[in-house]
C-alpha cells in the first residue's frame, strides 16, 4: 500500500511539476522512479511532465537518472520522449533532453519519422534550430513512406519551417528530392494548391520540370478547378519558366532537330566548297587543255597545221563543239549551285526547317550530279577513239551515280515508312491523366495523416 501511494505522489507530482516533492519521494526511495516506469506502459513520470512542459522537473529527473527517456504511445505512435517535447514546442525541455542523449534525434516512430519530423510537421522552428544543431543529418533522413522533412513541411503547410530547412542545409539534391510516389516538394504543393509555397520554392534553386513516377510535372498536376486559383498557380509556375512534359518532349525534339540542321548545314558548306572548287579548276583547265600557241590560216599548205586557233583557247572547243558545249554547261551549273549554296549558309538566313534544309541536299544532289556528267565527257574526250568504243567511261560513270541515287532514294522512303509505322503505334493519353495522379495522391495522403 505504501508503494502504491508514493507511485501515486510521483505520478502527481509530475502533472504540477512538484520538484519538493520529487526530492522528496527520491530520499524516502531512490528506485521509485524504476518502478513507476515500469508499472505504467504508456506514460512515465518524466513524460507527464514533458507533455505538461515542467522543464525543472524534468532536468531534475534527468539529473537522477537520464536512463528513463524511453518510448511511449501516442495516439497510436511510438514516441520518444524528445518527439513528445518537440511536438509540443517545449524549447528548453528539448535542449535538456539533447544535451542528455543528443542521438535521440535519429529516434523514428512506427511511420519512420524522427524529432526533427514533427517539429517540422508541427512549425516548431526554435526546436528545429536546437535539433538541426545537435544533429544535422537527422534533417535528411526520409520516413516509409520516402517523405523528406521539406515533404512533411508542404504536406502541413509550414511555410516558415520550410523557409528554414531550405536555408539550414542548402543543398539543391536535398531540395529535389523525391518521395516514394516520385513527387518532388513543387509537386506537392501545386497538388495540394499552396499558393504561398508555390511562390515561395519558385525563388529557390527547385528544379520546376522535374517529372514524377508518371511523367508528369508540376504544370501537368495543377489542379483543374478555376474555383482553387488554378489560373494563378499556372501563371506562377509559366512566368518561372516551367513546362508540361509534352512540351519538354518537343523542346528536346527541337533541339535534336536544331543539331541535325547544324551539322548537315556543315556538311553541306564542305561539300559546296569542294565541287566550286573543282568546277572552278575544270572551267579555266578543260579536258585536252588549252593550246599553247597561236595558228592563223596562213598554214593551209601543210594540212598538219590546218587547224587555226588561239594560244589559251580550249582545245576540246576547236575538236567537238558540241561536246564542249555540253562540258561547259553542266561546269557552270555545278559552279553557279555550289556557290549559291555557299552564299546561302553564310546568309545568316533561318534554315530552321527540314523542308529547307532537304532543297538546298536536292540542289547539292544536283550539283553533284553536274559535276559526274562533265567528268564523263572529260574522260570521253581524252580517251582515245576506240578506248571509248569499248568502255564508254561517261555511261560507266552515270550508271554507277544513278545506283548511290537509288540506295539514297530507298533509304529515305524507308525511313518515312518507319515514322508512319511509328506513329500509327502511338496510343494518346486522355488529358485528364494528370488529374487522376492528383486525386489519387489525395485519397493516399488522406489515408496517413496523422492525428498528434
């Protein structure tokens, strides 16, 4: 009977806080704390006190026996003593109990949250100070569910407590980070339609188009109800530079397509540049050559030198007028193209399109094709007569150019077929896809919430 008095004593001394009596009980019984604790499976004296905020009372057990913080349940949660002080924002009760076990701090409940958890959930910034301080790596530490403490901040909406962590631990990584629904801390807040948040992650280093689990990101969660400031969230996020994914999809297309476009234009520049130049070569230096002297009709009585001409003048000219003709043409065609198609990419014009971009392939396709035709009536004019019975070099030299014609045509229609092959395969997705990730995020978080 004595005993069960004196637990009584303890037990309401703990609720007023009575450090005489406290004292007291420990002379008559230096084990009467023991016992207590362990006859009461929920709450033992220095928790009583710690809920009810006697910071001496508490420091004086402490000094007694610092053995006795131990767990206790809450509401269903598997408490410590240090969460039961920070839940509650007993400042100096908290700094008591780190300085007596400063480990405390990487305590976890049944939901793997720590100190430094719930008093960020609660907006307990002096005691997040005081926690960050003992042990600032407790501050990264993720629950089951793979929240960060910045997720439970936006999840409870303590704005300031968020303010906080994002300055204590400056780490972009750390502010990026995703929960186990792959839902970065902007995902949460646009879901869960936090204007002053929104704002607020929009001035820090968050990443604003990182994607979730589903590929989306937070313009594509934006809840779809003019009634909630939809339109202000979206502008928030649009003036911040954010994009939905289908968007970042086609930029990175466009970028793709943008490098394409650079190095055929280069591509194209070379080859220009090379048959401009052999043109150039072929015009002032044709097949034969050019005769070296002057012949005038003065030399009719030796039928050898019947053959008046020009020093300079081109020889194939005087031979076969009309295979010069021909050579001549198609060298200044190859000429005039690739200089035009020089002049062009040296323009600063935007050839930002394909349809672009293939013309000026077509007219070097072109060009190139002059450029084989003069080489077969070089090769025609300088072989000799019965060399060009047999081998015939100018129909060589077009069959072989229309067989890399052919493989290049084939090549393109095959690419075509396979884009329109892929794009038939293409499913759509509805545009309320993005909704159904939010309300789903809902009913889950509803189903965790805590009750403290």
């Amino acid at each position: 009977m004595q005993g069960l008095e004196m637990e009584k004593r303890l037990l309401d001394a703990a609720i007023e806080g009575d450090e005489k009596t406290l004292h007291e009980l420990l002379q008559e019984d230096k084990l009467v704390l023991h016992r207590v604790s362990l006859s009461f499976s929920n709450f033992n004296p220095i928790q009583i006190a710690i809920i009810r905020g006697h910071q001496k009372f508490v420091e004086a057990i402490l000094d007694h026996n610092p053995e006795l913080l131990g767990s206790v349940e809450d509401s269903g949660q598997k408490w410590s003593s240090l969460h039961l002080a920070s839940a509650r924002g007993h400042l100096r009760i908290v700094e008591a109990l780190v300085n007596a076990n400063p480990d405390m701090c990487f305590d976890c409940d049944q939901d793997g949250r720590n100190p430094l958890h719930v008093a960020a959930m609660k907006g307990k910034i002096g005691v997040l100070e005081v926690l960050i301080h003992a042990r600032p790596f407790a501050a990264r530490e993720k629950t089951r569910r793979g929240e960060t403490i910045l997720h439970l901040c936006v999840k409870y909406h303590q704005l300031e407590a968020l303010k906080k962590l994002v300055e204590a631990v400056d780490d972009d990584e750390f502010l990026n980070q995703k929960d186990g629904e792959g839902l970065t801390i902007l995902h949460l807040a646009v879901i869960g339609k936090q204007i002053e948040i929104i704002k607020y992650l929009l001035t820090t280093k968050i990443d604003i188009n990182s994607n979730n689990a589903k590929g989306h990101t937070a313009l594509n969660v934006v809840p779809q109800n003019p009634k909630v400031s939809q339109k202000e969230i979206e502008n928030s996020l649009r003036q911040a530079g954010a994009l939905t994914a289908d968007e970042i999809t086609n930029q990175q297309s466009n970028f793709g397509q943008g490098k394409w476009m650079e190095q055929k234009s280069k591509a194209l520049m070379v080859v220009a540049s090379l048959i401009a130049n052999m043109a150039f070569q072929a015009g002032i230096n044709p097949a034969g050559g050019v005769w070296q002297d002057d012949q005038t009709e003065q030399s009719q009585g030796n039928p050898s030198l019947n053959n008046p001409h020009k020093a300079g003048k081109s020889i194939m000219a005087y031979h076969d007028i009309l295979i010069y003709r021909c050579f001549i043409t198609q060298n200044t065609i190859a000429f005039v193209s690739s200089l035009g198609t020089i002049s062009l990419l040296i323009s600063g014009l935007p050839f930002r399109r394909k349809v672009f971009m293939w013309i000026l392939n077509g007219v070097m396709w072109l060009t190139a094709s002059s450029i084989i035709y003069s080489y077969g009536l070089s090769i025609g004019f300088v072989t000799p007569d019965r060399e060009v019975k047999r081998e015939r070099p100018y129909a060589v030299a077009t069959v072989a150019w229309m067989f890399v014609i052919t493989i290049y045509l084939l090549g393109i229609s095959g690419v075509t077929k396979k884009r329109w092959n892929l794009c038939g395969r293409i499913k759509w997705r509805p545009r309320n896809s993005a909704s159904a990730v939010v309300e789903n995020h809902r009913n889950s978080s509803n189903r965790v919430e805590l009750q403290i």
